[in-house]
C-alpha cells in the first residue's frame, strides 16, 4: 500500500471497529482496497461485530 502511519492508538470503543482517514467512505474503491490487501477483512469485522461490547477486561 505505501502508506505511512503518523499515529496509532488503541481506545475502548462501543460501536467503531476500526476508522480510515484515507478513505472516509466505504464506497467500492474501499472495499477493493480492503480486498487486496487483507483478503478475509469481512471475516473479521463480522467477528469484532459479533463480540459483546460489554466485556472490558483491560489488564
């Protein structure tokens, strides 16, 4: 992707998986992208959507 990360964090969220600057919208040149480059991306959305979003064991 050639793409340089400035920032990254990690926050407890209740609804967001994930966010994108570079693509704000999931139109179809982002899930192309998201496609090419992690191939089983659906997979694991669905995953982090399918976990209770009560669990907050932060150690």
């Amino acid at each position: 992707m050639n793409v340089k990360i400035h920032d990254f964090g990690v926050k407890k969220m209740k609804t967001k998986w994930g966010t994108c600057k570079v693509e704000a919208t999931h139109n179809a040149r982002f899930v192309s992208l998201m496609d090419q480059f992690i191939s089983k991306w659906k997979y694991y959305r669905d995953e982090l959507n399918r976990l209770p979003v009560c669990y907050e064991d932060w150690r």
